[in-house]
C-alpha cells in the first residue's frame, strides 16, 4: 500500500553556508563606529540629571501638601499674598509670618542683603507658614542647583516662587468687599502694579481648585523654579497686559523672571500635579533680573503667559 504523498518524509542536502568574508566583517564594524558616533552626543544630552530629579521631587511634595491644604479647607487654596522680608522694606505686606494676619503658603523675601534673616529663614519658610502642617521639610522649597547665596548667611533657602494668579487673599488690604479667602487681586497680571483689593482686571486669578478651568489644571503651573536675581516675594508675576483678538496676552516684558538651572529648563509643578522641566529658547531669560523687555525672549514669554491665566 502505497502512503499518501503528503506522509512521505523526503530527505533535502543542506549546503554549509559560508561565513562572513574579512572585507564584510570590516563593513559591520565601520558602520557600527560610524552609528556610534553618531548616537553618542545625543545620548549623552539626555543622560539623568539627578539635580533636576531631585528638584522635580521637591516640587511633587509641595505641590501634595498644597492639594492637601485645599481638601482640609472646602477647596479654598492657601494664601499668596504676605510678603515677608527684611524690616527695612517698605509696605505693610512686608515682615515675619505669625500670628492670625501673617499666614502664607511659605515665607522668605529673598534677596542678597547680608543683614535680611528672611534669606535662610526656616522658621517663616516652613513652621510658621500655611503649608508647614503639610509639609515640614525645607529643603524641597531648595533647588539643589541653585547655587545663589547671601553674603555671609551661605545658600538662601528657597527657590521656588507660586503663580500669583494662583491663591487666597487673606493679609493684604482686607476690607468687607475683599474677604479672606477671595480669589487674589490684580497685582501685575495688567502689566503695571495694582494694589490689594478685588481683581479688576480681564484676567482670571484663581482662589480654589474647582475655578481652575481655563487654562485647564495640565496647563495652569502653580509653582515654579524663579531665577536668582529675580526671586524676592513668595509670588512669582507675569505680566499678561491687554488681550488679542485670540484671547492672548499682549504684554512683551517680564515682571518676574524663571530659572534655567537645568540644561538651560527650569521645573514646573502643575496644577493637575504632573511635573515637568520646560527648556527655554532665548537668551536673555536665562540672565535673570526684573521687567525687561522679552527681546529674545518673547516666545519664552508668551509660553508663560499661555500657563499663567486665562480670559475671564
């Protein structure tokens, strides 16, 4: 009986196959050197910054006793508008936290005065402040790569700076029309500085989590690294000025200035609670100070804008 033809096993020759000629060998290991040498550079630019690691950790645990503070308070954020700094400097927004009218998400007006305690403050930066109960440890309020230092007082202590659209008001110029707990004023947001009180101008300022709906929570940063010479105050300003016909600012200078300690990025914390190191494309931001024109910069600018407020 014959089995059928697809059970036949058939026996095929299989020819030793060669293996690779000198010349080949040598075309492999060229193209290798030459990849390498090409992907190496670019490799090596996205190597783990461990500084910018740790300053994007800091930012998460701030921006966990912030949310924290807002759960404990029926949604109302901590206030952002107590000043603190040196007694010589004038306003009566200015001084040391404590007491029922000296309450801050954090303390410290900075600055490179030698005799300005608020420098390396502690005290004011954590214990006395509104997010001291949540969040006790100073050093997150610290970028490792800030460098910046005070004149015989060693590293100042804070380097990150709140969205001033972003807040409570609860020490500055409180009056029956302005109660604690109001969404914050005006402040610089029209390009020009407006004094405690009602927010008058056509942006929005943002006193609980639920109100953050324009510029979305992913979109609206709450804090952020601020540039050394540029930090003083807790609050971080940004200039919007009037609105185009899209809704966008038209304001061209900086009021407040970011940082740029990582590969020319500074840290954001988000509202929505995801971190991020944004690199900036100018280089007039990255050299710091206060309200200069954008030059170089306006496409810095206007990226900040775009994450600071929104139309009301």
């Amino acid at each position: 009986m014959n089995a059928p033809r697809w059970f036949i096993s058939r026996k095929t020759s299989v020819q030793p196959r060669d293996g690779f000629t000198l010349i080949e060998l040598l075309v492999v290991i060229t193209t290798v050197a030459v990849l390498a040498a090409m992907l190496l550079p670019a490799l090596a630019g996205t190597r783990p910054d461990s500084q910018a690691f740790q300053c994007m950790n800091n930012q998460k645990q701030i921006i966990l006793a912030w949310r924290m503070y807002a759960e404990d308070n029926n949604d109302l954020l901590p206030p952002n508008d107590f000043y603190t700094g040196p007694p010589a400097m004038p306003g009566p927004w200015y001084g040391r936290l404590g007491g029922k009218d000296q309450i801050n998400w954090v303390g410290g007006g900075e600055d490179f005065n030698g005799s300005n305690p608020e420098n390396t403050n502690a005290l004011d930066l954590v214990q006395l402040a509104a997010l001291g109960s949540y969040n006790t440890n100073a050093a997150t309020y610290h970028c490792p790569s800030d460098t910046s230092a005070a004149p015989g007082q060693g590293l100042r202590i804070r380097s990150v700076s709140m969205n001033a659209a972003v807040g409570t008001a609860w020490n500055a110029g409180i009056t029956a029309s302005y109660p604690i707990g109001s969404a914050l004023g005006s402040g610089w947001l029209t390009g020009s500085y407006h004094a405690p009180g009602p927010n008058a101008s056509i942006w929005q300022t943002y006193p609980k989590i639920s109100s953050m709906r324009k510029p979305s929570p992913a979109n609206l940063f709450m804090i952020m690294d601020e540039n050394p010479n540029s930090i003083s105050d807790p609050a971080l300003f940004v200039g919007m000025g009037t609105a185009d016909a899209n809704g966008n600012a038209t304001f061209t200078s900086f009021i407040d200035t970011p940082a740029s300690y990582h590969s020319g990025g500074c840290t954001f914390a988000f509202v929505d609670g995801h971190i991020e190191i944004h690199r900036w494309i100018g280089s007039r931001i990255k050299q710091g100070g206060n309200n200069y024109p954008a030059a170089d910069s306006l496409v810095d600018l206007q990226w900040l804008q775009a994450r600071t407020t929104a139309l009301k």
